[in-house]
C-alpha cells in the first residue's frame, strides 16, 4: 500500500478572481491569517482598548474557505455562533520584513470575508488561558466572496463595510476605521512570516457582531470589491 492509497492528493482550494471581460481565474488560497481587534468600535465591545496596541494575529485553515451562495450546516460543538464580516487582502508577491511603503505592491487583491467565530468555544479557552483555535479555525468558517484585482479597482483605504441577517443590518462601517491599515498590516504580519502568494489576510471586523441562528441567510458587502452571500441549515436535525 501506499502513501497515495492511505492519503489520496490534497485538494487545493481556489477562490474565483473577478475579472472584467469574463475572464476564468482563480486564486490558489495558501493560508489564512486574521487579524483581532482591528476597529476601535468593535474593541471596546469585546471589552478592551482601541489603542494601537501592536496587531495580533490568527490562523485559519485554507480549506474553512466557502464560496458565495454556500449552504452551509450549522456548526457543531456551539450554542453562539457569530458573524464578523472582514476586508481579505490577498497576497499576490512573496516577502519579508517588507517596508510599509512598498506593502502595497504585494497585493493582488480584496475579497469581502467572514470570519465565522464559535464564541462560546473562543470565551471558554480564553478564561482558562487556554488557545482559542477552535473558537475561529473550524469547518467553513471563512466564507469568500470572489477576489477583485488590484489592477481593476485599484487599493482601497476608505468605503463602506456592511452586514445583513435575513436583510437586517448588523455590522455597518467604513474601511477608513480600521486601526491599522492594509500596508501596516501586510508589513506587521510579514515581520514574523514571509508571505507567499496565496496567502489571505482577513483585517479585523467592525462593531455589531452577534448570533446566528438555523435558517439565517447572512450577506456581508464592501462598496467597490463585492458581496459574499451564505445561508445556514434551518433544522439541526435532519430526517
């Protein structure tokens, strides 16, 4: 037997490129970084001080990535399942210790994502002072919309960040208040690892995250780059 039988070929996950002139592409996705507590609003709701404290950093798998229009099912193991709609850069050239002022150039593009939290889980691990891993890196909890290039709409520094459940608005915000900016971002992050292509970076959420429940349909929009729709199993149980 094998490697090939006991394990069969990773499957790559790729997020469609928007391209103008319907242009079939797609983004190989590498890893996914997330960045905590990145709009002061949403700082102090979780508790804590919008100051600059330097940017800290998490991980999801690439494969939580879920494309526009997924049904997904309810996840298992939480009773606090909530939304955090997020700007995704996507890394486009490799780097490291990358200056601010040249940060942008490694940029391929933006996405608007989710970044699915099974809170009770993140709460419970942070009282113990335990990892929170399993709080924000489970299965689909990264939904994507299709990446729009740079070289269509250019870099963006200010625009309005919005989510919908069940047409609601929950989460609406510009660009302009995050705390640290994509270029500071990239060039933090890039201190501790070299980016590589592939590579996403979800920038932090604005205030109003809160519960989904079954049966919600959860639309999360950032004027100029696009809109990533999903929609949750109504019943946990099915016959």
């Amino acid at each position: 037997m094998t490697i090939a039988d006991v394990v069969p070929a990773l499957h790559t996950v790729r997020v469609p490129v928007a391209d103008d002139g319907g242009a079939s592409r797609t983004f190989p996705v590498r890893r996914i970084f997330c960045v905590g507590r990145n709009y002061a609003e949403h700082a102090r709701e979780m508790g804590h001080d919008p100051t600059r404290e330097a940017p800290f950093f998490f991980t999801k798998p690439a494969d939580a990535v879920v494309g526009d229009g997924a049904a997904l099912p309810f996840p298992t193991m939480t009773e606090e399942l909530h939304h955090e709609v997020e700007l995704v850069v996507a890394i486009g050239t490799g780097g490291d210790s990358i200056p601010v002022e040249r940060a942008l150039d490694h940029v391929f593009g933006y996405a608007v994502g989710l970044d699915m939290t099974r809170r009770d889980i993140q709460r419970a691990a942070k009282e113990s002072g335990r990892p929170w891993d399993l709080g924000k890196g489970f299965d689909r909890s990264a939904p994507c919309s299709a990446i729009m290039p740079v070289a269509t709409i250019g870099h963006l520094s200010r625009g309005s960040i919005r989510l919908t459940v069940n047409g609601e608005v929950r989460q609406d915000a510009d660009l302009s208040d995050l705390i640290w900016s994509v270029p500071e971002i990239v060039s933090d992050l890039s201190r501790f690892v070299r980016l590589e292509p592939g590579d996403l970076i979800m920038t932090g959420t604005p205030a109003g995250v809160g519960p989904v429940h079954h049966g919600d349909e959860l639309v999360g929009a950032i004027e100029g780059v696009g809109t990533i729709r999903v929609t949750y199993e109504a019943c946990r149980y099915h016959g």
